[in-house]
C-alpha cells in the first residue's frame, strides 16, 4: 500500500526538516558542530520468492550524523575565551561527572575555579606553587589569588666598564663616604627571603698596579673589600683575588654576607660576577647589571598559550604557569551522546576518552582569547530547507494519489 511508503517518506522528511531546523536555531552557538539526517531504505523482513519482485516499504532514520569540521575561530580578546582549532574537546567535570564540550566561553567562580556558563569545572593539569606542572592526572583547574612567594637574590651580575686612563684615588685608606678613596661605584637592589629590599652598593678603585682594581661591596655603613681584579693588557678581565671573607668562584666572580635586619634568613649570601667587566680607556659605566631575586607579587592577569598553559603574570614582572588545560580526543566523536547545553557524554560507541595536552599526537591547538564559531553554513541548510520542504510535499502527494485510487476502486 502507498500509504505506508507515504507516512514513511513524511516522517523521515520531518526528521531531515527537524535536525535542518536544530542546525539553523544554531547558528550562532560557540563550537556548535551541524548534523546531517541519514537514512535508509525498508524492506519486509520475509522471505522473497524473486529477487526481482521485492517492494520497499518506504525509508527510516538511520542516524543523525553530525559533523565536527573547524568552525571559524575569531578573536574576542576575553582571556577566558579559548578556541580549540582541530581536533579535541574540553573535558568538564560536574560534581565529578565527566563531560565533554567544544564552547570555549569559560569563567572564574567565586572560588577562582574556571567554569562554563553551567557551573562545570573545566579540567586539565595543576601547577605546583613554584610553577611545576603535575600531569599525572587531571583535576578542575583554579586559578590562584594568593600572592606569588618571594625570592631571595643570590646572585648579581655586573658587566662594567672600568675607565684604563682613570687616576689613583688620591685618599689612600678607603671609605664608601669619601668619593675620593675610589674610582667608581654603583648599586644594585637586593632582596631578601622575605621579599625585602636590600641595597647592595659596590665600589671600584683602580690600583698602583697596572690593569689591577680593589673591589668592595656591601651595604651601607658595612663595606668591605672583597678582593682584587686583574685586566689584561687588551683590556679583559683575566682573574679575581678575595680578601678577607670573601671567596672566589672561578676566574670572575666574588661571594660575600649582607646582614638584612627584618628578620630574614640572615646572613645572605650573594655572589658578585664580573664575567664580561672590561678595562677600556673610555668612562665608566654599566653595561649590564641585574639580579636573581624578586619581591612578593600579586596576580595582575594571564594567559592561555596554544599548549593550554594557563601562565600568570605578577606585579613584581615574574611569570609563571598556573595550569594547563587538556583535551580529549575520541576514535569515533560520532558515537559521543550528545546532552545538550554544548555537552556530549562518552559512551561504548565513541571509545574511551584520550586526554592528551594540546598540540601532542592528534590532538588539536588553542588560541586564547578567541572562540570556535558554529559550523553550520546558513546557504546550505537554507537549501537542505527547500528540499526537504519537497520532498515532504512529494510524500504527501503519494498518499493523496494512493487516496485516489482508492476511492476508484470504491466507485466501481
């Protein structure tokens, strides 16, 4: 009968009509992925004396394929904003219930969690306080508000020029308060283990001796000479004698105690390095000076790299990683069950989960501070539209010609 064959075409049209009209309403719906109806044709399940004599009983809905081709990345310029470009999915946690999503739009809970818009916690890998990334299993990623520990300074590196034709002092025992008992001097800042600064004055006096200076360095008020540097006669620095306290590391460099007086680990100690110091006959000067340590610092802001490493900026100018979001990626995303609200669940049809860091095997990239458009194309479906809209017209003509025919057949 016709009627069968027409109620089937009908109610597969208005499956292909319902899953075109899903992909339209989403049009705008961030990492949306569009779906395809697939169909199939219906036979009796009997046994055919011919071959050739077999009728169809209409179509069914085989399954709604979805497609999970690039959307458009664009860029929004949100820090929590992040577009997965490839393949991937985010893995999100609910109360401990596991999902998977491709929407990027995430934000910080009250508790500095990053979160979708539904309250699922995004996961990935956490960092240590000192930065060290864990990725022996994924956890809900935090963001920390607490301040970053200082650093005590251990080391100062001073590339100077010392001036060849410069005079002797002319005031022979040295004092950091009589400019005239050394040649050249500068300062560099410290700190301590508790975030504290300390400054670290150093003086130069060019000796009697060719190419020979006395260095000192402390802080004020404790000065002490640390030792003696001897130049060649091209101008470079060709070893370090120590006095009193101080000891040598090698060929360029003198260590040496500061006695920081707010209550940190004290005495410090810090190793001055010459490497580079030269005896030239122009001024004296710095070249280069600078130092390892760094105060107490707050979260300023940060970002999210295409690895997925959440790095923090502070206001002390030090960085450091907070985190790193993972995705996962399925043999068969097919047979992932779609939940709604941008959510899909692993089931036996998509195979187990592979989390993996971005960038690492097949999985794909981020990009922070951008989003993952739909992928739906308008003027496709708009077509889709059309024809299904036909061939639902079609289905109905074949019940009202199958209508007909009966209707001859009554008046007969």
């Amino acid at each position: 009968m016709g009627y069968q064959q027409g109620l089937s075409g009908l109610a597969a049209s208005s499956n292909d009509l319902d899953v075109i009209g899903n992909n339209i309403a989403n049009a705008n719906t961030v990492g949306f992925k569009q779906s395809t109806a697939q169909f199939a044709d219906v036979y009796a399940n009997t046994i055919a004396t011919s071959v050739g004599n077999q009728i169809g009983l209409g179509a069914s809905l085989q399954t709604v394929q979805q497609d999970f081709a690039q959307g458009t990345i664009s860029t929004t310029g949100q820090a929590l904003n992040v577009a997965i470009n490839g393949n991937g999915f985010y893995q999100m946690s609910n109360n401990g219930t596991i999902t998977y999503s491709r929407n990027g739009v995430f934000q910080l809970d009250k508790n500095g969690f990053i979160t979708d818009a539904s309250g699922n916690d995004l996961m990935g890998y956490a960092a240590s306080s000192t930065g060290v990334v864990n990725t022996a299993q994924t956890v809900p990623l935090q963001v920390p508000t607490t301040n970053i520990a200082p650093v005590a300074t251990k080391n100062i590196t001073a590339q100077l020029n010392l001036n060849a034709q410069a005079t002797t002092p002319t005031t022979t025992p040295f004092s950091a308060t009589d400019s005239s008992s050394y040649t050249y001097s500068t300062s560099v800042t410290a700190y301590d283990t508790l975030g504290g600064t300390q400054t670290v004055n150093m003086y130069f006096a060019k000796d009697a001796t060719s190419g020979q200076w006395d260095v000192y360095a402390g802080q004020a008020g404790s000065v002490t000479k640390l030792g003696t540097a001897q130049f060649s006669s091209s101008g470079a620095l060709q070893s370090i004698t120590a006095s009193g306290t101080a000891t040598t590391n090698g060929t360029t460099s003198l260590t040496f105690n500061i006695t920081p007086a707010d209550g940190s680990t004290t005495p410090q100690s810090l190793t001055l390095d010459l490497a580079g110091t030269t005896q030239y006959g122009s001024a004296n000067g710095v070249n280069n000076l600078a130092q390892d340590g760094y105060a107490s610092g707050t979260l300023s802001n940060f970002s999210i790299g295409a690895d997925g490493t959440i790095t923090g900026n502070y206001s002390n100018g030090q960085t450091m990683a907070l985190g790193q979001i993972v995705l996962a990626n399925f043999n068969n995303p097919n047979g992932l069950l779609n939940l709604g609200g941008n959510q899909f669940q692993q089931t036996a049809a998509s195979g187990v989960a592979q989390v993996s860091t971005p960038g690492s095997t097949n999985h794909g990239t981020l990009t922070g501070g951008a989003l993952e458009a739909s992928n739906v194309d308008l003027t496709n479906q708009l077509v889709d539209l059309i024809t299904a809209q036909r061939n639902y017209q079609a289905n109905a003509q074949t019940i009202k010609t199958q209508q007909t025919v009966d209707q001859t057949l009554l008046q007969m």
